[in-house]
C-alpha cells in the first residue's frame, strides 16, 4: 500500500511525461490511497483540462470515475498531524494531508512534488522510487 498524491493519479490518467512512469508503479504496488482531499484536487485539474485543453465535461466526468475506482482507500485527514507537519515545512496543509496519511499509515508518500519531497525526505517519494 502506498499513498498516491492527486499528481501522480493526474500522470496516471492524462497522457504525459510521468504518465509511463505512473503505470509502471501501479503495476508494482497496486493498492493506492489518498485523503479525501485529492476529491477535490483533482476536479480542480480536471476543471482546468476542461478550460485551456477542451476536455470534454462527459471526459473528465469519466476520468473523474476512474480515478476513483481504482484507489483502495480515502481518509479524512487528522487536524493536529496536519499542523503540525505545517508548522515543521514550508508546505501547504493541503500537501501536509498527503503526508500525514501516509505517516499514520506508515507507507510511503509517492509525489512528484519536489517540495513535499525536500521537506519529509523518509515518507515522500517520486514514481520512480515508489
């Protein structure tokens, strides 16, 4: 089991430079969790595909399903764990519920965000380590 941030199931379902990358690490661990934030950031993603791309609202409302198929698990996020991975980084609460899951879970965070990456160095990994 690992933690998958919303990047990482972006790569996954949109064609990309991590898209082959992204695949590969389904097929190694293929039980994927997130908080239920990633809900959220990934309408966000997909509401911009929509805008600038031309994604089809019947395409990301696919993608959208999709995405929640294939994860195992959402959690909602612990407060305190939140802040006070916050008050130990320079990351955004919203990234800090990624990393707090995956701390109380005791697995792996995979993100391409390099941020998350510098700032919990032992959770957060990249696709390719994941």
């Amino acid at each position: 089991m690992i933690v998958v941030a919303t990047n990482v199931l972006a790569y996954f379902f949109m064609c990309g430079e991590h898209t082959a990358a992204a695949e590969d690490l389904y097929e190694r661990e293929p039980t994927w969790v997130a908080p239920s934030l990633w809900r959220s950031e990934f309408r966000n993603l997909l509401a911009g595909y929509m805008r600038r791309e031309g994604l089809t609202l019947n395409k990301a409302c696919a993608l959208q399903d999709a995405a929640q198929s294939i994860l195992d698990g959402e959690f909602e996020s612990d407060s305190n764990s939140v802040l006070r991975l916050v008050s130990e980084s320079t990351c955004s609460a919203y990234d800090c519920e990624f990393v707090s899951l995956a701390e109380r879970l005791n697995v792996k965070l995979v993100t391409m965000d390099a941020r998350v990456r510098r700032a919990f160095p032992r959770i957060a990994v990249p696709i390719s380590a994941g």
